[in-house]
C-alpha cells in the first residue's frame, strides 16, 4: 500500500507530526488530497503569533485566541510566539470591568482555556478578567503612564499565557523575562512558564519547545539603547530547563545583575546550546551556565555592541571557560568566542604569569569569592584537557592568542601551559571550520609562526579542515562600546533581535 492510498486520518495523524512547514509544504504538492489536508494558508497565518504593548497587536493576539479556541486544529500550526513587552512591576493587577463582549459560548471557550493553562479557582477568574480588557491609552491623558504599563504587562501575559497552553507544536519562543527579581506579583506567563516546566513532559505543555530568545528589554524609563542591560539569564533559563525536548537558549545586550541567585546546578539542565553575545558577562557567570548543562553541543559568547556605564568590565579567565568546556568535550559540537579584547592578559609574552592570573583572578582561589562560587569553580577546576581532546567539535572560532591557549592543556599544573605547542598539531579530526579573529600578520613573531604552518596544514590537504578563515584576511575583534556617543555605528541594532524561527521555515513563509 503506498502513502497516498492510506485513509485520510492516517494522513491527518503522520502531518500533524511534522513541525517544520517546509516539510508539509513539500508533502503538500505531492497531489490535490494532500494539498488540501496540508492546508497550507492556515499555517502561514497561524505559524507565529507576535505580541506587542500596541493596541492593534493585543486585538490581534485576542482574535488569535478565539479563532484557535473556536477550532482547535489552528492551535497545531502554530509553532512561534514573540512576546516583546518590558515587564512593569509598578502596581498589582485589579480585576476591572471587561471591556471586550463576548458570546456565552466565547466566554466558556475562554474560561476553560484558562483552566486548561493550570489557573483553577481565584486566579482563573483573575486570569479570564486580563483577558477581557484591552489595552487603555486613555490612562496616559492623567499621567498614568506606570499604571497603564503595569495594566499592559498582566494584559499581554495572559493572552501569552493561555495562546501557549493550547498551542502543543510551538518550538521556539522570543520573550522578555516574565518576572521581575523582588516582586511579589503573580503574573500570568510566569506562573505558566514554571508550571510547564514543573511538569516537565507529564503534561502536554511545550513538550516541542526547542529554543527560547531572551529579550534584553525592561521597562526602566533610563534605557536609551547604548548601554548593556542586566538581565537574570540563569533564573530565566530555570523556567524551561526541564522541558522534554529544550535545546538552546540565546540573548544579547545583557550584563549580570548584581542581585540575581546565581545559584548553578551542576547537570541540572536540559539546555545544551548557550548563545550570550553582545554583552558583558564574568567568565565564572558563563562558567555557571556551562556547569548547569547536562551535556553541552554549542556554546557562543561576544562581547561588544552596547558600552557599560561604569566604564569596566567584568573579570574574563581564559582558562575558566576553557575548563567548563572540557566538561563537556565530548559533546561539544560549536565554539564560538569573540572576546579576546577582554582577555588582555594573553597578550603578556611571560606564560608564568599568565598562568599566575589565571589561577587567581575569576578561579577557584580568588579572595572574596562567595561560597556557592568556589565550590562551583573547584569542581570546574578539576576538569582537564586541551582542543585536541574536543572529540565531536566541528566549528570553531576563536581570536588568536586564546586558540594557541585553547591548544595547551589546562591541568591542574601550570608546568603544560607553559610548554610550547603546534596549533596545527592539536585539531581534532572532526573539526570542518576554523576561523581565527584578530590575527595579524607581522604583528607577532610566534603569531606569524603558528598561522603560517596552520595554513601550510591547511593547504596540504592532511587536514580535515573544510573551511580556514583569519589568517589571510583579518577578523577584527569585537570590542565594547567606549564612547556611545562618538561611536554610536559601533552600537548593535535592538532591532536584529534573534529570531527563533528555524531557517527552513523563514524561508517557507517568504515563499
């Protein structure tokens, strides 16, 4: 029996299996029954609902909802949902009258929709009562601008909240952070966001998210977009951590915040793919991250695009982030750092003293180092091992001077790093990409020695190298922001925010 001679609902059954559209699409031209099936038009319409604090998008998400609810096979196309308001923290919900009107039959539809997002008894009468309001910018005429912004957080997180709950084929969210540190509000998107992930696959709830987009936005009235905004990457990734089929977690513009709980569990993550780029972030913090995943394919860290208002940056140890990946070297898939400009001890010729930096500032045996951080950095510190070791790596980049480090081996003793090695030498047979940043020839005598036999490997033939990139063109390296304004084109458009669409399915939605 071929497929097409198989009964419409096992037709039905196996698509509704497949999560990329430009799988269904290509099953879609197969003949006219399974083009009708694919119904392709609805999942162009329903493939991404997007969330803003402008009226016409909260309608819009509000329609969203009602149609979903009214037919239920909607709620399987939709497999993306941006969530862009900055939490505002300034005032509690209180319910208010319901300015939408809606049908008994709607309003059941709503209620039990709400019920079927965990909310049950006081908070699901709290929850619908978000749901029938709209957004009021009448408010501002009597200078009620924080109110309006905490009106429009608990709006927008319900209709987050509940399109989520009844929405089984999302796999990937770009959200702020739904919980402001230090609040003791219950808003609705984080109420859910800790509930599924509590159940971790025991409920339908996001069992096919696979990658999450923190967006690095709050509502503080003194953000201009120059400066780095700090953002509690670790507690945010806890309300997915557990989820069945998580993969990756990305963010830009952050700087820690001083008050999170930083508190790392060591294995206790399901993430396995770590993007933190245009920020500015300690080496023990990323460490933490890194320690937090069970196994770890990807990781990705820039500096740049945005200035600190201090002026300083935090401590970055090379030889930390080096032994956080070793714990995971054979699982390792993407390395990607652009932050050697942070890095400045690498640039001392005196392998002593580099080592003496790096077993004191940002380790283990720094003075003023909290408990919960030392017992974290102890254990990291007793990883070993060097980029010959990176059994599965495929891609890497890295500046200069931290890949001839990378090359070392970084044991508990500093006799190896200060011994001298071939980078050539040391790539594993896996590896199909180098690219090598701020390498400049002429520059450095050992620089120009190390490159030119890379190169030579390269060129030979012997390697498995498929692509080598900075050695016969520079890659600068990215560097912060020092002046704003006098280098605002240094400054990373907010507006490229990561999208966490698969690229498959970008390319389907433009076709």
């Amino acid at each position: 029996m071929s497929f097409i001679t198989l009964p419409l609902e096992v037709h039905c059954q196996i698509i509704s299996y497949l999560l990329s559209n430009s799988d269904v699409a290509a099953l879609s031209i197969q003949c006219r029954t399974l083009h009708s099936i694919c119904d392709m038009a609805s999942r162009r319409r329903y493939h991404q609902i997007d969330i803003s604090e402008a009226e016409l998008s909260v309608d819009d998400s509000f329609n969203f909802l009602i149609e979903i609810l009214k037919q239920p096979q909607l709620a399987l196309y939709v497999r993306h949902l941006k969530y862009r308001v900055p939490i505002s923290r300034h005032s509690d919900y209180k319910e208010a009258k319901p300015m939408r009107e809606l049908s008994s039959e709607d309003m059941s539809l709503i209620r039990n929709a709400v019920k079927v997002g965990g909310f049950t008894g006081p908070k699901q009468d709290r929850v619908v009562n978000m749901l029938m309001q709209r957004v009021d910018y009448t408010l501002n005429q009597f200078g009620c601008y924080r109110k309006r912004e905490s009106f429009q957080t608990f709006i927008t997180q319900a209709l987050a909240a509940i399109i989520l709950a009844v929405s089984p084929n999302i796999v990937s969210i770009t959200t702020t952070n739904p919980h402001p540190r230090y609040s003791a509000f219950e808003f609705p998107l984080d109420q859910f966001l800790r509930l599924a992930n509590e159940s971790s696959g025991r409920k339908r709830y996001l069992c096919n998210l696979r990658n999450v987009y923190m967006i690095s936005k709050t509502d503080s009235t003194w953000e201009d977009g120059r400066f780095y905004i700090p953002m509690e990457l670790n507690t945010f990734i806890k309300l997915f951590d557990k989820l069945p089929s998580i993969e990756s977690v990305s963010t830009d513009v952050m700087e820690e915040d001083q008050n999170e709980d930083t508190d790392f569990k060591k294995g206790s993550s399901n993430v396995n793919m770590i993007s933190v780029c245009h920020s500015s972030v300690s080496s023990t913090y990323l460490a933490g991250l890194m320690w937090s995943c069970k196994a770890l394919k990807e990781f990705r860290y820039y500096i740049g695009g945005r200035s600190t208002h201090d002026g300083g940056h935090p401590t970055l140890n090379a030889k930390a982030l080096i032994k956080s990946m070793c714990g995971h070297k054979e699982t390792i898939e993407i390395i990607d750092i652009d932050a050697e400009n942070d890095i400045y001890v690498l640039e001392r010729n005196d392998a002593e003293e580099i080592e003496r930096e790096f077993n004191n500032y940002g380790s283990p045996y720094e003075d003023g180092v909290d408990d919960d951080q030392c017992k974290m950095l102890r254990s990291i510190w007793k990883n070993s091992g060097s980029l010959s070791d990176f059994k599965s790596l495929k891609s890497l980049s890295l500046g200069v001077k931290l890949l001839s480090y990378f090359a070392k081996d970084v044991s508990w003793s500093s006799d190896k790093m200060t011994e001298r090695v071939i980078v050539a030498n040391c790539l594993p047979d896996t590896l199909e990409y180098l690219c090598v940043r701020g390498y400049e020839k002429g520059k450095d005598a050992e620089d120009d020695e190390q490159m030119n036999v890379l190169m030579a490997f390269y060129k030979s033939g012997q390697s498995h190298l498929k692509e080598l990139r900075g050695i016969e063109e520079l890659i600068p390296h990215a560097s912060y922001v020092d002046n704003p304004d006098e280098d605002g084109h240094l400054l990373w458009p907010f507006d490229k925010e990561s999208d966490t669409e698969d690229e498959e399915d970008s390319e389907e939605e433009e076709k």
